[in-house]
C-alpha cells in the first residue's frame, strides 16, 4: 500500500503518539518519531525529507505551524492532529491543510493519510 513512504510524527503525548506510529506502521509505512519537540522534529526532517508528517499543534517546546510551514513549502503533506485546536480553526490559518480533532479513530487517520497522500503522489 505505501511502498515504504515515510510519515514523521509529532505528538507529545506518549500514548497518542505511540497509538498513532502503531496505525501507520501497521498500514505499511516507515515511521519517522515519535517527536514530542519541534527541534527533534526539524532536525528529523533535515536529514531526510519525509512523505507525510502527521503534527499535533502543540507540542513540548512550542507549537507546529513554522514546521508545518517548511514541509508545506516543500510539497509534503501536512495532517494536524490537535486537541486544542478545531479542525476548522486550522483550516482558517491553513484552508488547505488535513486536518483531524484528538482522538483520532485509526481508521479514520489511515483516511487521511491516503487523502493526503492522493494530492502529491
């Protein structure tokens, strides 16, 4: 299904981030994290540029959106996995990005996964 496309995964919260890897790893795709800080995350993203990145908005030591920024500008796909912001306030700050509300069903983010997917590859 995936042919090894890389997805890098920002989330501090230690079960939701382990749940999430386990959903992508699980539907064929190498997983890059989990990253509780955006520093680990953009160094992550420096040494190989990833497919897909699912980001929580906030993290350990700040929030997501100038990564976010940076991968879009790069052409990879962004999924926002927030719980404190709505997917409707993210699509206001970003009207093209994927976005879904914590927590997230997996089947529901393997959907967005192959949406997100669709419009790049």
């Amino acid at each position: 299904m995936s042919d090894h496309l890389r997805i890098l995964v920002a989330e501090d919260e230690f079960i939701v981030a382990f749940d999430l890897c386990d959903t992508v790893k699980e539907a064929g795709f190498e997983v890059e994290g989990p990253h509780s800080e955006i520093s680990t995350a953009m160094l992550a993203v420096q040494k190989a540029r990833p497919d897909l990145a699912i980001l929580d908005v906030r993290l350990e030591d700040g929030d997501s959106f100038r990564l976010a920024e940076a991968l879009m500008a790069e052409d990879v796909p962004v999924i926002f996995h927030s719980g404190q912001f709505s997917p409707d306030e993210v699509r206001q700050r970003y009207p093209t990005a994927i976005a879904c509300a914590k927590p997230c069903p997996p089947n529901l983010m393997l959907e967005k996964v192959q949406q997100a997917l669709s419009t790049t590859h």
